[in-house]
C-alpha cells in the first residue's frame, strides 16, 4: 500500500485561520447581515461555504447600517475605516496581526523621518493598504523599478509578508549603494517560504504530489509550480472530486500539500479521498 505524507507545513496559515474562526463566530452572533469586503480567501469552496453561512462577498463599504464588514487578512487602507464607522457599520477586523505589524512599521519609519519604501507588489492589496499607512511611500517590486524615484538621504523599508528574502536582501543592497542610511524593518512572514521549502522536500521524495487550493490562490499556484519542478507527476485541484484513480497507478509515495489559504479539513478530505483509490 502507498503511503500518503502531508507536507510538514501545509494548509492554513495562522492568518487565514485566525480569520476564518473571526467570521464563523460573527456570522453565528451578528443580527443584521455580515459580509466581507472582497472574498476573505483565494478558496472558491470556502467562500462559498461563507455564503451559505450568510456571509456575502461586496467590492465597496456597504450603506446598510447595522450590517457587519469583516475586514481581511490583507488590511485596508484607513479610509475604508473611517467610512465603516461614519456609516455606522459594526466591524470586525480579520488582518493579520503580521500585516499589522508592517503598518506599524511603515507609519513609525515615517514618524521618524524616512522615506519609506515598501517592496512588493504594486496593486496587490496588502500593498496598497500598506501605502495607505504611510502616504508618500512608494512600492518598490525589485531593483529595476528602483530607477526613477528620488530618494531621500534617509530611507525606511518594509516588506510585503510574502515577498522572498532574496529579494528585499537585493533591494537592500542596491539602497545602501545610494543612500546614506537604510533603515530596513524586514516584515517578511515565514509561512510562505515554509511551505514551499517542506512542498519542494517531500516533492523531492514523492513519486506523485497532489496540491488542494484555489487556481485564482497566488501562493497555491506557486506551490504547485516548485512541486512540479521536483515532482513531474504533480497535480493542482480545488476539490478531491478532480481525482484522478490513474494518477496513482505504481505510485509508492504519494505527497499532499496546501496553500497557506487552504483549511487543514479540506487536506484531510483529499487524504481521505486519495485513500478510497488506492
Ligand atoms: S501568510 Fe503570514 S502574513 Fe499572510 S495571513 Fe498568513 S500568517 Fe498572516
């Protein structure tokens, strides 16, 4: 019988979880309707699970009073906030607690003086509401888009949560070459790079590996790309129902892993399901 390994970090992170359990608990207490502005996570099955909790998805800050708004893992800029409150809106805030600390960062660097460069994506919303906590910052995504901006003789840094270390070491690197003091706040979290480094070693060893999560989750995504670089037998789906009994025919090891958006009970129903095939 083959065996089946969970990667030894796999599925939600503290964030995502921490998220999800807030907005169970207000859907199970909120009298009026609750929703969460843009979907909570990259997990079409989870967000739909959400809207049969009654808990809707909406793109803008509601009019409705005595509606409840769950702000997400990413953070919001503190306008959002403000008309949350001048709407008389309850809400509850799902950031994570390591995103928080990046605008903490952002706002203190700024408070004392520095130019404040964020590296990471331009776009990305846990970008744009970092830029939202220091406004005059610019986002920074590698070396190159470093060209054409002014910088100051005093420059603060953060970084995006899931930005790899290589590339804030190479931001960093190419600043002090042209600034006389860099002060860099590194606000990189691990769970990111600790999933992909346990998906590439059990990849290394596995004869097959399934990854469960979203197709529109970046993070997913990516961790089926460096199991597929490791592993030519790697397969990406969203549901256990995708299986495929063939995928797993002389296979003797069989590796599972999940992006930081997935819920740890949808890795154990994909083990459970691979089990049924074999
Ligand atoms: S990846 Fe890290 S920063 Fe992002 S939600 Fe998870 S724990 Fe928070």
């Amino acid at each position: 019988m083959p065996t089946i390994t969970v990667a030894e970090h796999a599925g939600a992170c503290y964030g995502v979880q921490r998220a999800l359990d807030l907005v169970h608990q207000v859907a199970g207490d909120a009298t009026g309707p609750v929703h969460t502005l843009g979907p909570l996570i990259h997990n079409p099955q989870v967000v739909a699970g959400l809207e049969s909790a009654g808990v809707t998805v909406v793109e803008d800050v509601p009019r409705e009073a005595g509606s409840t708004l769950v702000l997400r893992t990413h953070g919001v800029v503190p306008e959002v906030e403000r008309v949350a409150r001048e709407r008389g809106l309850s809400f509850v805030d799902a950031t994570c607690p390591y995103v928080k600390r990046v605008h903490h960062a952002a706002e203190r660097l700024q408070r004392d003086g520095y130019q404040v460069i964020v590296v990471g994506e331009s776009g990305h919303p846990e970008v744009e509401a970092i830029l939202g906590h220091a406004p005059g910052a610019v986002a920074v995504a590698d070396v190159a888009s470093l060209e054409g901006i002014t910088l100051s003789k005093r420059v603060g840094v953060v970084v995006q949560t899931t930005q790899a270390k290589a590339r804030l070491d190479q931001v960093i690197s190419a600043l002090t070459a042209r600034v006389p003091e860099v002060c860099v706040v590194n606000t990189i979290c691990e769970a990111t790079s600790e999933r992909q480094q346990a998906a590439r070693e059990l990849a290394a060893g596995s004869d097959v590996m399934v990854v469960i999560g979203g197709r529109n989750s970046a993070n997913t995504t990516r961790l089926a790309e460096i199991c597929a670089s490791a592993c030519g037998r790697t397969h990406h789906i969203e549901t256990p129902a995708e299986l495929e009994g063939l995928w797993f025919e002389g296979a003797e090891a069989i590796g599972v892993t999940a992006g930081a958006s997935t819920p740890m009970a949808q890795i154990d129903a994909l083990v459970s399901a691979i089990r049924g095939l074999l």
